[in-house]
C-alpha cells in the first residue's frame, strides 16, 4: 500500500512542496512516480519521514538529518530513541501544564499562592543539594545569581542554546560518530565553551578545570537523569567519552 503526496502531506501536517524538497535534496525519495507525475509513498517511507519530523523537532537542520539517518540503518532502534526522547518531553510538558493550571486555579479562589508549586518543570535548582555536594555552595550560589540576573528573553537564549546542543551531540552518537573524531571534538569544544559561561564552573585559566569536565561525563552516565538529555545511557557514554578525550588533550 501507498499514499499520495497530497495523502501524506496532509496526515504528516506539512505541506506537499515540503515533501518535494525533502526529495529532491536525497532526504525522503518517492517509493515510486505515477504516470500523472505524482510522488507515492508506501510505509517504509512513512517510517523515515516520522523519523526527519522527530529530528526536526530537536533542531536539527536537513544536512544533519541526513547525516543522522545514514548512520540508522535500524529503523525501529532509531524510533526507540526518539520515544525515550518524547516520553522526556511529554513528563516535562505535562509537569508544565499541572502546574500552570494549580495556579489558575488558585488565583480564581482567591487563594495564597505556594511559590514551591509554581515552577515545576521550570526549576532550574532541581539540583541544588547535588551542586552544592558535589561543588561546594559557592558555585552554586554564583550560578543562580547569574541566572536570576538574566532577562526572560536572555534565559529563553539560554536555553535554545543549551537544547540545542544537546540535540547536536545525540544526533552525533545516534550517528555512530568516533568520540575523539573532528566532529564529536567539535561538539565537546562547543560544551566547554557552554560551561565555561556559566559562573560557578570550577575553571582553570578560562577553561573549565579537567577534573570538573571528566567527573560531569561521568555523572552523565551514571545519572539518568542527565543523561537523558542526549538521548539516554548510549548518549551520554558518548559525551563522556568525547569530554574525557578533549580534557586529555586541551586541559
């Protein structure tokens, strides 16, 4: 069985000139070309342009998606990626959601709202006491002054910068990449770089400190926290491996 591009335009929420591109750039090819000159699709093409919407939606551009797909030659392990992924999502968005409504509902009784409940799903010191544990309360007392100092549109900056390379490195490991190629380097320069913005961040001479670096891989790893923002335990053994090469040869 096949669909039209008209069809599969329409189910997928895109556009029939969208799915003409995502042709003729090598990323969706029609199963097959009727002779009205019409594209069709049948279910193994359906699977793959789930799997480009996915990837589309953790920012990934169409050469990188190309990229991703030719290192997934397992369809259905590629999909068990992108679950885990939207099942994270959709625990953070219905987190969101509980509390935006409590404080609705608050405010329409007329009740004292319990600033404790207003921001889960928001709260950036989820990990305070492992911070401060882990760090010593200074850095984690420069970290929050830094981020409450931030504007709505700078923390919203923030943020996409953060997702996004946290999408770039679990497409990097989705793609079987080499944790000490050029490309898995370059994410972790881009990481050191992110870390050292941040006030807090044990540094030495501008750079985050070695042991700092290293011991982060590993909690990715051994937190799941954390490492479920790359994609799960595969994910993060990939950036820890990539973070352990890079402090070896940069710090």
């Amino acid at each position: 069985m096949d669909w039209s591009i008209q069809d599969i335009a329409r189910l997928a929420g895109t556009t029939s000139r969208t799915l003409r591109h995502y042709g003729d750039v090598g990323l969706l090819p029609a199963s097959r070309v009727g002779d009205n000159g019409y594209r069709y699709y049948d279910e193994l093409a359906l699977v793959r342009l789930q799997r480009i919407l996915m990837l589309r939606d953790l920012g990934l551009g169409i050469p990188a998606i190309a990229d991703v797909l030719a290192g997934q030659t397992d369809g259905a392990e590629a999909l068990a990626v992108h679950l885990r992924w939207l099942h994270q999502e959709k625990d953070r968005l219905d987190r969101q959601i509980a509390s935006v409504e409590m404080t609705m509902l608050t405010l329409e009784g007329g009740e004292q709202l319990m600033a404790e409940n207003m921001f889960d799903g928001f709260d950036h010191t989820a990990y305070r006491e492992e911070v401060e544990e882990r760090w010593g309360a200074a850095a984690y007392a420069d970290g929050d002054r830094w981020w409450r100092s931030k504007s709505a549109a700078e923390k919203a900056e923030w943020q996409q910068r953060q997702k996004q390379l946290a999408a770039d490195w679990s497409a990097a490991a989705a793609a079987g990449l080499a944790p000490d190629g050029a490309e898995a380097q370059a994410l972790a320069t881009r990481h050191a770089d992110w870390l050292a913005g941040i006030p807090g961040t044990p540094q030495v001479n501008g750079r985050p400190a070695k042991q700092y670096l290293v011991g982060l891989g590993e909690m990715y790893v051994a937190d799941y926290r954390f490492g479920a923002n790359y994609g799960g335990a595969e994910g993060a053994s990939f950036v820890r491996d990539a973070l352990a090469v890079y402090a070896e040869r940069n710090l």
